[in-house]
C-alpha cells in the first residue's frame, strides 16, 4: 500500500486542456473518489495515475516515488474497467491469474492467489467456467479478483457499476467497500454517480472542466458545499436554487431573500460582511429542508408527484422556479393542488449569483 500525491497535473488533446493545474494528496489505504459531469476529466485523471496517459506538466508519486515516467506495468497500480475487459477464451481462474503468468509467477503461487482471490469474492464454484457463462454482476468480480491476485499498492476504479443493472449496483458497491475495508489498499474510484461516491468513499474529489472544485469527506461536501456548482453536483434529488436579492429585514438585525417574484425566503445568519443587502444570490436549500407549514409558507404549486416508498419526492413551482421537497412522511398530494412550502432558514445556504462561491 502506499499514497498517491498528484502535483500540478496538466493534460490537453488536440489543443483541448483536459487537466489544468490538479494537486491532490491521497492518503495511504484511503478510498476516494473522483466525481464530475462528463468531460470534466476524472477518467483522464485515473488514465495518467495508471499510466496509460503522460501528463504535459506536472507529477505523480506513489508513496515516496515518482512514477510520471515509468511504464505502466512498472507502477505496481491495478485498474478495474468499466466493460470487464476478460479474455473470453480463458476461464475465470486463468483470467484471475493471467498478469501474474506474464510476469513469470511461479504457478504455485498463482494457484494460491487464485484460490486467495476466489474465496474473497466468492468466485470459487465459478473458476472452471468461462466469461460467457457469467453475469454481469460475475464478471464485475472477476475483473476485481484479477486486481486482487497482483497485490498492487493501489487500486484504480473506471466507472466499474455503470453496466450493471439498479439492484446490482447497489449489492456491488456494498461489497466493493467491504472489500477495500478487508484489503486496505488505497483505491481512486471514478463514477459520474455521486451517490455511489458519497456512500463508498472517505473522500470525494469534485471535478469540473478539468480542475478540482472542492475536495472533503462526503457530508462536509454536501453540509459544506463551497460553491453553487458543488451544491448542485452533490445530493440526490439535488439542492435547489432560487436566483434572488440579499435584504435586511425591516425588524431585528435577521435579513430574507427577496426572489425576483417578490417571494420572501428566510435567510440564514451570514457571519461578519459575508455580503452586503442588495447582493444578488442564489437561494439553496436541499429538498428534505422544505416543510408545509401553513402559517408561515409560501403558496406552491405540485408539478409532480413521485413516491418512492420511503420518501415522497414533489415537483413544485415556486416563486417562478421548479424546484423539488422531500418529504418523509407519506402526503396525498396530486398535480395542480396549491400547497404551503416552507425552506429551514437554519438549514439554507446562500451564493454569489456572479461567481458561485460561497457567502458566510
């Protein structure tokens, strides 16, 4: 095991700059998680650390070595891909032990890590059998088990759930966290699904057009997001944002946020001069903030209702904007009804509607 440390990491194609100026530190036997929209660069990124890309500028170590120049075979890293990339001919233990045989392991010790690597992943029944004859779910561990035979320092995941069915994906995230809890060897998982990274890893790396956003553990990212753009990207349904004006309320030293419909939202205490009244903003508060409270709420209107078993997620216009409540508790609502919605201004978050950073 070691850490991986990426130093002003820069990549372009075609004149195109993918990776601009990147510094990451990922702690020995850490698990994290590299998230964005496409394009934003996060696979890019997992190519250079295996190896697979060169970095224009910039360095990458593993543990106390830089490995920029080294050959990706050299760089004692594995990588898991998002197709499985088995050999189709080759059953499942000659797929789990095919790179160690290239490297001349001695086939005692490739039956071993087989065997080691089976019992891990509960492959043991199906190493006789070739890729054809497996699931999806099956091959998935194939492909992890044959990361798992070479003892790497380092895992590197490549949106390794994305072809796998909604109930799958849930069981194979449950058992890659186990399996990294078990190893403890340090992992960079890539996924565009941040619930995915926000239940698996110690830390989630948020990317946008090639540069780090913010970078934390998963709640500090969504109690914490720094700017418009985190807030937006972390969360599932995700934060809503209601474009405005910073006032000061008329009594007391509290202020509100006036929408551009005259609607009045309570706003948070800002510390210190975060921002001055007047300051245009955009108003977050996460769906599960939203209340119905008749005596203090907004009238709203239901677009949608989906009820999901545990939660009743609602679309709503509300003060121009659609935005979107979870409520836990069941609510007979349907398309058209006028409800009460009420945002926890304890609960709100507030942002520079010209540059997305963060106020207060």
């Amino acid at each position: 095991m070691a850490s991986i440390t990426l130093r002003k990491l820069h990549k372009t194609f075609d004149g195109t700059p993918i990776i601009r100026g990147v510094d990451i530190d990922i702690r020995d036997g850490e698990f994290v998680a590299l998230v964005g929209p496409s394009g934003c660069g996060k696979s890019t990124l997992l190519r250079l650390i295996a190896g697979l890309e060169t970095p224009d500028q910039g360095e990458i170590s593993l543990g106390r070595h830089r490995i920029d120049d080294v050959a990706p075979r050299d760089r004692d890293v594995a990588m898991v891909f998002q197709n499985y990339a088995l050999y189709p001919h080759m059953t499942v233990a000659d797929n789990l032990g095919f790179g160690l045989k290239l490297r001349g392991t001695p086939r005692a010790d490739i039956d071993r890590r087989v065997r080691e690597a089976a019992d891990i992943l509960g492959l043991g029944e199906l190493l006789q059998r070739h890729p054809r004859a497996l699931s999806g779910g099956q091959r998935q561990r194939v492909a992890m088990g044959r990361a798992i035979v070479r003892q790497p320092q380092a895992f590197l995941f490549d949106e390794p759930l994305s072809n796998l069915d909604a109930k799958l994906r849930v069981q194979m995230r449950t058992e890659i966290r186990a399996l990294h809890q078990r190893l403890a060897t340090t992992t960079v998982y890539v996924t565009h699904d941040q619930v995915e990274a926000m239940t698996m890893a110690d830390r989630i790396v948020v990317l946008k057009d090639g540069k780090v956003e913010q970078q934390g553990a998963p709640l500090e990212l969504y109690d914490r997001p720094r700017n418009a753009f985190v807030a937006g990207f972390i969360g599932s349904p995700a934060m809503n944002l209601i474009p405005g004006r910073l006032q000061r309320d008329e009594r007391g030293g509290g202020s509100h946020v006036l929408t551009d419909d005259g609607l009045r939202l309570p706003a948070p205490l800002l510390a210190g001069n975060a921002a001055t009244h007047g300051t245009r903003v955009l108003y977050g508060t996460r769906p599960e903030h939203f209340s119905l409270d008749a005596a203090r709420g907004s009238s709203a209107e239901v677009i949608v209702v989906e009820p999901t078993g545990s939660e009743t997620h609602v679309a709503l216009r509300l003060a121009g904007q659609q935005v979107i409540a979870a409520f836990r508790e069941r609510v007979s609502l349907r398309p058209g009804d006028r409800v009460p919605l009420w945002p926890q201004a304890a609960q709100a978050h507030l942002f520079d509607a010209a540059g997305g950073h963060r106020l207060g």
